[in-house]
DNA sequence: GTGAAAGCGCTAACAT
DNA sequence: ATGTTAGCGCTTTCAC
C-alpha cells in the first residue's frame, strides 16, 4: 500500500506557476495578496484537497494555538461545565484545548504539565490536584514561560491569575440560614481543607458563627470526609450510632449532602423537620431528589470562560510585563430549597 | 523583554561536543548509543533544563501521537466517563487527546474534524450529532486516511469500525420487565430516531411486544421529545391534561425518567403503585431519587478503553491492508430498582 | 557508536 | 504584489 503523500503549498504554487510564499499568504488573507491570485489560490486548494497543516505552521511560529487544562476529573459535573465554558471562548479565539486528568493525583499532575509542556500550548489552566505538596512541577511551567492559571482552586503559594468563586462569603451565607432555622447544632461534613475551596468554605461557617455569637465548640461538628454519597452515608450513620446529636448538615458538596439526607430519611428522620440538610455547588441533581436541596450555585460555565479569556488576553498581550497576576472572584449566590426551610 | 529561546537538542550537542543526531538518538534511548553517553546526554538535559519539542519531531516523523474525539456534550456523564476511558488508554500508549464538542450540531461537527485534520491527530473517535443529514464532513477524514471510528452512536451508512452496546437487546429485556409488571398501556418517550441509539432502543420495545403478543396499537403510545428532565415533564403534564391513560413510561434516557417520575407525583400518582417508570443510561443520580429508578447500566469506560485500544492498534498495525473494519459490542444490563417493581 | 546532511510544511524577513 | 531564502527543532538515511 502506497501512502499517498499530502498536498502542500508547494504543489498549489506548482499548479499555478507561483511562489509557495504567495500560497501561504493567500491562504492567510494577507491583505497583500491580489483578490485574483487569492481566488485563484483558494480554488486550486480545495480543487487538490489541501489540507492546512497546523504542525509545521506551529513549529514554525513556536505557538500552537493550543491551551492545556488540567483538572482532577473530567467526569464530575463542575469541571465538565468549566471545560465547556473553556472550550468556546478558545474556538471563538482560535486556540485548541488539551484536556488532562490530574485523578487528584499530584504525580499525574506532574506527568501531565511535562506533556503539555512538550506539546509546546501556549498557556495552561488548571485547577491543581487535592494533594499537591509541592509545587515545583507548576514552577517549571512558569519557569519555562508558559503561562498557567488556577480556576476554581487554587494554591496559596504560587502567585499567578486565579479565577475562583467567593465561596467563604457564599458560605458565611448558607450558614447564617442555616443558623436561622431553629437548630441547636450543626454538623459539617467537610472535604480536605488542605484544598483551597474547603478551607474557605470552612472559614465561612466560623465566621457565621462568630458573627451570630454562637459557640463553636459547644455548636458545630466538623469532619473531614471523601465527599460523595457513601462516604457521608457512613459518616452521618457512624455519628447517628454513637448518638451523636446534631439537627442540622451542611455538606461542602451536593453529594455529601444526598448521602446524608439519605441515611437520614432511613433512619426516621424527616427533612427538613428533624435535620435540615444543606450542600454545595449546585448539581443537577440536587434539586431532583426529595426534598430538593438548599445549595450553592457556582458559576462553573462563567469561570471557564472567564479564565479561558484571561488566558488568551495575557497569551496574545504584547507587552507581557504590563501584566500583574491578579485574583478574579466570581459571584456564587444561595438556592435555598425545601431541605432547609423549617415551618417555625 | 527578551524572550529567552528554549534550550534544544544541538544546544545539549554543542556542551558536550557531540552531534545533534547522537544528542536525539540518546534521548530516544536508541540502542545504538553507548550507555556512557546516554548518561552524559541525560545528564546535560536535565542540567540545562531541556524540554522536548513534540511540535517539531511530529513535523518530522508526520505523526501527532494524538487523538481526536468529538462528542456531543462533554458535560452528560456517560461521555465524560466514556472520554476519562480514552484518555486513560490513550496516555498509557503515549498519545494525547484533543476532545472537541459538536454540541449536536453538523456543522459545529464539521468544523471540530476539520480542526482535527489540521492539527493532523493520528485518528478521529466520533459520537456523532444528532442531525447528522450529511456524511461529508467523516468521509473527509476517511479520504484522508485519518482513521476514523464510532463509539456509542454511529452512522449507517459509513462503514468504519464501531464500539457501541447492544442496546436492542437490553430495551427488549428491559420492556419485557415493565410488560411483566402486570400493566396495560406503555407510554414511551423516545429521542430522535434518527439517532441509532434511539433507534435501537425503540426496535428493541417493538420486539419485546411481538415476543409477549401484545398489540402495539392500542397498549403502546410513543412519543419523541427532547431527552431532558423538564421536556419529559411537559410531556406527561400534557398526556395527563388531555386524559391519556398510561401506567407505565420508560423514558429513553434517565433525565426523562426522572422528569416524568417527578411530573407523575406531582399530580398524585404513586411510583410503583400508580404507575411504573424505567429510564435509561444508569446515571449516577438515578439510584438516589425517589424511589430509585430502573435503569440499564451501559459500560461507558469500557467503551472509551475498547475505542482506544482499537483505534491506537490500528494506527500501530504496520499493514492497514489486514484491517478490516469491525462492529464491537459491549453488554449493557438491567438494573431494576424501586421504581419499576410492583407487589402484585 | 557517532557524524553529516537533508528535509518535514510552513512563515517571514528581505528583496524586487 | 510577488519571489527568494532561511530556518523552526527534530529524525533518519547514509557514511565512516
């Protein structure tokens, strides 16, 4: 079997008797290329079924037109909408986008800078794995002048553009409800507050406290869980076993809240009378289940977009100095449902 | 601002007094380099913080070490579960991926291919759009010897390698379950059928009512919608309005399920009492609503993998002449939950 | 086991 | 408005 080479500039300037640099500027739209040789050219190119080739442009250019993103998983629906949000502002811009699984993995992480790295993209977005305990692998990024963002979350050490959301604020927010539902105790079931979201999110609830006066060490639980559904199924039976009193759960993510719901309703409690039940991050899901549940919408679309603009702006920016890092904070906002709202 | 150049192989070459060509073969641990060195070579590298240029060796070898994938929407979880299964096979072989979404649209479907040819990935794994009336756009990459394969949805008149599900079996298994619940009347609420899978789906409901005898004039209604949760609710709501009797829906996915399911109980029907409701797909919200919904369970990492694998073999097979193009399919299975059982 | 040299397909100075 | 030419960074054939 033969493989039949592909077509070139240098065969369209063969066909038409002119030079290949005429070819690549027509097929450019070079405003100095006559709108005859530009037709001519365009012609002879689909006639012969060229085929541009982006390898050799960008090797040659030593830009790709390509932006990396790197999150922990494709498949939670958060990032999937981020990367949604990404993917159209870079197709609007021009850019292709090189998506990576971290799998919360900080050795993953690592692999997948070095192959975005050898793929020469020209900016990398990422929202960094749970446990990153080093940062040198985003350093050689910066290191080799590869631009790369946080979105969503974040880490503290490395100053570089960050998009994130005002989680602390929004959960400050969610508490002050919650607090104001009648409860005597709530019971928090966190996610590893090592992780930038969490700690913030964390941070909010004491200072809900703080600000209703309320006494943390006689009023909150705190636990530190994997936050999805069996895990808080578990953890809400461990607590409700041992006789654990608490009548309210505020989960840091809508998974975390649907398993403790469930194991709730299953153990005789009803929702929101008994317990009232609070998550985060508004999944689809969250307001299916029965009762729907009070959440925080995040803007995970107008984050990938946001950061998928600031990326290609600072890429395309001339003059690189003039631009500082700097912090872009989205606005999160409350949806409260049946799950917390008490008939006082 | 200076813009520092990056280190390459004949920078390495030139501190250590070798050629370029050794410094290449040393770095691709090519036999023929003494092991003495390698070391020097390796050493060097790291030293001057060399990184590789993908870019330019692709130029060379004409290959990406990359694969494009277009699906419909990144943000539905069997595609981002089915993409994590590509992407994990992919990078075990050493290639990346590129994903782009045609958001069901052909012509947006048109554009990512040739995106891809472009950026000259290796192969092309496709679920294609909805509105799919041409096939140009895939004959395109197929006249260019860009390998192109479908996964999960697929078009018939293209004769390519497929991995899909044997969803016509698993809707007949599925239909003879609900026929079996001791109802009357089946309401469907299909997809576009133009699409194989709903097409499938639907033979798969006509053969279960052949196989049982039953007529489908006058115990089946059929009705195709947009398959998401609130199209799925105005359907039933209107069924309902107009005093269409039913007493079971499957809903060709689990979003329609669910809208159905809430739809119902809203106007007082019990699930299963009342009525008796299936989706499809085994979403992960279809286990925590209530009561749960019956469901098929399609393997969507496994469909990614095999994708994967077969695409990465083929482009690997030294002599394409062998290959012929092949049809894999994955076993689905029923999940029967709460929602579809009866105590008759 | 290592070197020399050509070239993948495109772009962009510079020249005319 | 078009042509000439060099080269992006790597691989690979052919020498020795």
């Amino acid at each position: 079997m033969e493989l039949k080479k592909s077509v070139t500039i240098h065969d369209i300037a063969k066909a038409l008797n002119i030079n290949s640099s005429t070819v690549s500027r027509a097929l450019n739209d070079n405003p100095r290329v006559s709108a005859k040789t530009k037709k001519l050219v365009h012609d002879k190119a689909k006639e012969m079924h060229y085929q541009y080739n982006s390898l050799a442009s960008n090797l040659r250019t030593q830009k790709s037109n390509t932006i990396g993103i790197i999150v922990p998983h494709i498949t939670k629906h958060f990032f999937s909408t981020a990367i949604s949000g990404i993917e159209e502002e870079a197709h609007k811009a021009g850019y292709n986008v090189i998506i990576c699984q971290s799998k919360d993995s900080e050795q993953l992480e690592a692999k997948n800078i070095n192959t975005l790295l050898s793929s020469r993209v020209d900016g990398i977005l990422i929202s960094p794995a749970i446990k990153t305990t080093t940062v040198q692998h985003i350093q050689k990024a910066m290191d080799r002048n590869v631009p790369i963002f946080f979105f969503d979350r974040y880490i503290d050490e490395i100053n570089t553009t960050r998009v994130i959301t005002n989680d602390r604020a929004t959960s400050k927010e969610l508490t002050l409800h919650l607090l104001s539902q009648n409860i005597n105790k709530l019971a928090v079931l966190t996610g590893d507050t090592s992780v930038s979201i969490y700690e913030n999110r964390v941070k909010g609830i004491y200072d809900a406290f703080q600000q209703s006066g309320w006494n943390t060490e006689s009023r909150l639980i705190l636990q530190q869980i994997k936050l999805d559904v069996d895990d808080a199924y578990t953890a809400i039976n461990k607590w409700l076993d041992e006789n654990v009193e608490f009548d309210a759960v505020f989960g840091m993510n809508d998974m975390a809240a649907i398993g403790s719901q469930k194991a709730l309703q299953e153990r005789g409690f009803r929702i929101p009378e008994d317990v009232i039940v609070a998550g985060f991050s508004n999944e689809p899901i969250s307001k299916l289940v029965s009762p729907p549940i009070t959440t925080v919408h995040q803007p995970a679309m107008e984050i990938g977009k946001l950061a998928a603009k600031k990326m290609i702006n600072h890429i395309e920016e001339k003059d690189k100095s003039l631009l500082a890092s700097e912090t872009a904070v989205l606005e999160s906002h409350l949806i409260i449902r049946t799950s917390s709202q008490r008939n006082k």
